[in-house]
C-alpha cells in the first residue's frame, strides 16, 4: 500500500525532508504523498520513514491503494532505473 496523509498535518514539512522517493509534496493546506512514487521505503529502509518523523501521527495506510511486498519492491527498483 502506499501512505496517505490525513486531515491532521500540520505541514511540519519533516516527512518531505525524510522520503528517499521524493514523493511527498507540500499542498493546500496539507502535504501528500504520490502514490506512483511511495514505496513505504521499501528498499531503503526497514520502516516508512515519513511515519517514523511525523509529530501528529497523521500518515496512514492509503487503503484504496494497496500494494504488496513485493509490488513495492518492484516499484522501488523503477524508480532506480529513471534515476540512472
């Protein structure tokens, strides 16, 4: 699955600076997440590290957006290959 943020941000903007994918952008008034781009960190890290820095607790499963394992780690090794 990918992450959602929910109505309780606060546009700390401390998950941006944390998301290896680039995939948290500042929006009005609240940040979100690309899902085409959220791999929970799958690849990078053990656990999502936007959940992990975030001070309200407000980053959620996206749960119209469900991935698997697998399917994020292949997610994951795309967004690698645009990259080189």
């Amino acid at each position: 699955m990918s992450l959602l943020i929910t109505d309780e941000c606060i546009a700390c903007d401390a998950c941006r600076e944390e998301c290896p994918n680039e995939a948290i952008e500042e929006g009005d008034p609240i940040y979100m997440i690309e899902s085409d781009r959220c791999t929970e960190c799958v690849g990078h890290y053990d656990e999502p590290q936007c959940v992990e820095v975030c001070p309200v607790d407000c980053i959620i499963l996206d749960k119209n957006n469900q991935e698997t394992m697998q399917e994020l780690q292949i997610k994951f090794e795309q967004l690698e290959n645009e990259e080189l």
